[in-house]
C-alpha cells in the first residue's frame, strides 16, 4: 500500500503541521508498512527563498518537492498529479490548494483522498468574511471528493460538520512525541516562563511579553525566553518590544533553535506560556507538559479541554491584573512539592502518544484502497 502524504511544507520547516506528517510517516515506516512518501513544495515560505532538494529520503521517508507559485496562504502547484502517480491513497494535509485542486481533479487522477483539517485555514482574522464564504462554497464542494476528512480537533469537527456529510468526518486529535522533551525531575520550580513555537501574530507573544512586563515589576526574579521559528515577527522585533517594556534583560530571545538546543532552554524553564488566539489542537503545551513544563494558557477551547481533561493548568482569563495575580497564587501553591507536580505533568500526557493515533490512520488507508478496489470491481 503506497501511501502519499500531500502537505505545503515539511522539513526543514519547522511547525505543529510538519511535525504531525513528520510522526506519521515514521510510525507508518516502523510498522512494517511499505515507506511512505511525502509531496512538498521546494521553499520554505519564511527563509532565503532558496529551493529545497527536489527528491530526498529522509529519515527513511521519500519527500518529493515541487515548485509553486502565487502567495503562500494559497500556493499554486500544477504539477501535483504527476507526483502522486505511483499512490494507492493520498492524505491531503490541511485546507488550501492541494485539497481542492486534487479534489476537483479526482476524475482524472482517480486516487481515494483523505483530508486532515490542522485548523482549517481560521488561525487569524485576516479577511474572516472571505475565509467564511470560501469555506461555505469552494470548501464544501471540494468536501464530496474525500472519503474520509479527519478533523484534528473537536472544534474543526463541528465547522466540518457544517459543510460535508457527518458520516464522512471523524476527529483524531493529533499525537504528540511524549518523550521528545522529557527530562530528569527538577529539584524545584523555576520562577522562568518559556514559549516555544512559531512566532505568528496569532500566538500572542506582544501580549505575553506585556504580562510579563507586570509580573517583572512584582517580581524581578522572573524571566521569560521566547524561543522559535521566525514567522510574522522576528527576533528583532521581539528584542525591540521587549526593551520598550523595560524587561530586555530579562528576556531570552531564542531564533530559530534545534531541537536539542530547545530542550536545553526548556530545562531552564518551569511553565510554558502561550497566549494564543486560535489553535487547532494545542501541540506546543502538551510537548512541553512531556518536558515538566507547567501551562499557563489562553482560555481558547483547545485549551481549555486540555486543562479541564488533565487538571493540570492555569486559564490566563480576565484582565491583565487577574491573570497576574492568579499566575502568582498558582507558583506559590506548586512551589512546594515540585518533583511530584512533574511526574503528573508527564503522566497526564502520556495518552497522546503517537502509536495509537498512527494506528487509526493506517486502518482508514487500508480501507480506503479497500473501497477503491471494490468500486473499480463493480465498475
């Protein structure tokens, strides 16, 4: 069975997106399975501009790039057909030119499609009208070509559940590499925040500097690092605001870090914070949970959920003075037995492990060929 996973952009980007393709494809490839092959585009669309490796293997997963064109909030690519010739199944990963064009071109190329949501394309606001009757026309005709879309959170069902046949949506959570971050119990609970992730407008970093700006104040012991991939905002503009604030001595900027070079900061560090707008599953915070990290969250519903289903937590709700506040009952409630407060954090997590949520999507190729097979018969 010759599984293609079609996404924009894959490694050496660096986001929740690639890594979800990424951790699929290799639990397809130790399973046994035949390898997986990964279709990409050969840019990066924050980077030199420079093209990427048309064909490569990589960690023992064929990734086949192609050139494209137009913006890349909906990149052009043409030549996707050709790519996935050789394909028994193809999984489509997100909502954008890739879902549509193999959709409508399904009488042609004849493969039986799969569709992630990752979010859909709501991470912001940027022309929220446009996105809504995109999504209630092109979005929902596009829907019939898929056998089967699996909504990567419960609230990606429901918007689904508006546009194409219940029948056909089933909600995977993402899994998440619970052992990726993981690292020896901390004696005690640092009084340092981190964020870790894209550094997108929708993330919220400007306003956790400001909340950290006020916690500084209180107390000047407390430090926060901002640490990844440079996106809307860069490194520059985040020193920039940091020391407009008053705490750029206080606070790490971190561009762009390997992973290991992540894992150390976040052995620095004693909570996650991350005051995001929209999330499609929340990624981030359940990795850093892996790594002992305490979150401190948007009251967002993915996050909410995963407060509410581990107990473990702190909703960032209310104004700047009630989120401040509460952020300095919580440390000092947690202070005191910190070695025990990280094997929960790690414990609550381990649920979201990659193997059983692979095992879901293996069975769904496999009886996606199935159909394919049975309608080519009765055809």
């Amino acid at each position: 069975m010759k599984v293609f996973h079609v996404v924009r952009q894959y490694h050496p980007s660096i986001g929740g997106l690639e890594d979800v393709v990424y951790n699929i494809a290799q639990q397809q490839l130790h399973s046994g399975q035949q390898a997986p092959t990964v279709v990409t585009l050969d840019r990066l669309f924050r980077g030199e501009g420079e093209r990427l490796p048309a064909y490569e293997v990589r960690e023992g997963v064929p990734v086949i790039r192609l050139p494209y064109s137009g913006s890349s909030r909906y990149p052009l690519c043409w030549n996707i057909l050709s790519a996935i010739r050789e394909a028994d199944v193809v999984h489509v990963h997100g909502v954008d030119f890739f879902f549509d064009f193999l959709a409508l071109t399904r009488p042609l190329h004849r493969k039986p499609l799969l569709a992630c949501s990752h979010g859909i394309f709501f991470h912001t606001e940027f022309a929220s009208g446009a996105k809504k009757v995109f999504f209630n026309t092109v979005t929902r005709a596009s829907s019939l070509a898929y056998r089967r879309i699996f909504a990567t959170s419960a609230n990606d069902g429901r918007l689904f559940g508006q546009v194409a046949a219940p029948a056909r949506i089933e909600v995977i959570e993402n899994g998440v590499n619970v052992d990726k971050f993981r690292l020896p119990p901390r004696a005690q609970l640092p009084r340092h925040l981190i964020y870790f992730g894209r550094w997108a407008e929708n993330k919220g970093l400007k306003e956790t500097l400001a909340l950290f700006a006020a916690l500084h104040r209180r107390d000047p012991r407390w430090r926060l690092t901002l640490a990844g991939r440079e996106y809307d905002l860069d490194a520059a503009e985040l020193a920039a605001e940091a020391r407009r604030l008053g705490v750029g001595e206080a606070v790490q900027i971190a561009a762009n870090p390997s992973q290991a070079e992540l894992k150390g900061l976040i052995a620095e560090a004693g909570y996650f914070i991350c005051q995001s707008r929209h999330e499609g599953f929340g990624l981030a915070a359940i990795e850093a949970m892996s790594g002992g990290l305490y979150p401190l969250l948007s009251p967002i519903p993915p996050f909410r959920r995963l407060v509410e289903e581990t107990g473990l937590g702190l909703l960032l709700e209310g104004d700047e003075a009630t989120q401040l506040e509460c952020l300095l009952a919580r440390h000092e409630a947690l202070a005191g037995d910190y070695p025990a407060l990280g094997a929960r954090l790690v414990e609550a997590i381990a649920h979201y492990s990659w193997q059983g949520v692979a095992q879901r999507y293996m069975a769904a190729y496999a009886d996606a060929v199935s159909g394919q097979r049975l309608q080519e018969l009765a055809s």
